[in-house]
C-alpha cells in the first residue's frame, strides 16, 4: 500500500499491513511511526531503494513499516530529519484489523 494523502483508512488482514511511504535518506528526512498505541507493534522497519538500472545513488526509494494491530487504530507517521524539531509532513492512517 502506498499512501499518497496526509490520511488513509484501509483495513489489516490478520492484523498486519504494509504502510509505504516515499524517501529520499540522502536529504537527512526520515519517515518514522510515532504513534503511542499499545494495540500496534511494528514488526519490520526497512528502506528499499529504486532496483537494479533505476536511479543513481542517492536517489528516493520505498520506506516500508510492517505493523501488526488489534482493533482499530491511528497510525501517525512523520518525515523528519533527526536535528529538526518540526517535521516536514504528517500523515495519518487509521487501520481496522478484520481477523
């Protein structure tokens, strides 16, 4: 899933979903998850960048959080170098677990 909005709603199959966001590491912004929900574990944190014969170096790519949930729950996510105290965007998505 690849959310392209400052919000989403979308549903978790057996309490797991994939939330994408674009990247570029080289500019010092990072996507990290800063919601404080008990009910929401992410499981797997990882870039993947553009494959084999894409872009140079340094160029964007693909930030992928693995959460595993309960009910349903915000996930709150922003884009943030590590110095700066405002983060350059926010997003928002609210995720429904159907097990």
């Amino acid at each position: 899933m690849t959310t392209d909005g400052p919000s989403s709603d979308l549903t978790a199959p057996n309490g797991l979903v994939d939330v994408v966001l674009p990247e570029s590491p080289s500019t010092g912004y990072r996507w990290t998850m800063v919601s404080q929900d008990d009910r929401a574990q992410v499981v797997d944190d990882r870039f993947d960048d553009q494959p084999t014969g894409g872009p140079p170096a340094g160029a964007g790519g693909l930030r992928t959080f693995s959460v595993r949930l309960t009910g349903t729950v915000a996930l709150e996510f922003v884009l943030q170098r590590p110095w700066d105290t405002e983060p350059l965007e926010r997003r928002t998505i609210t995720v429904t677990s159907t097990d």
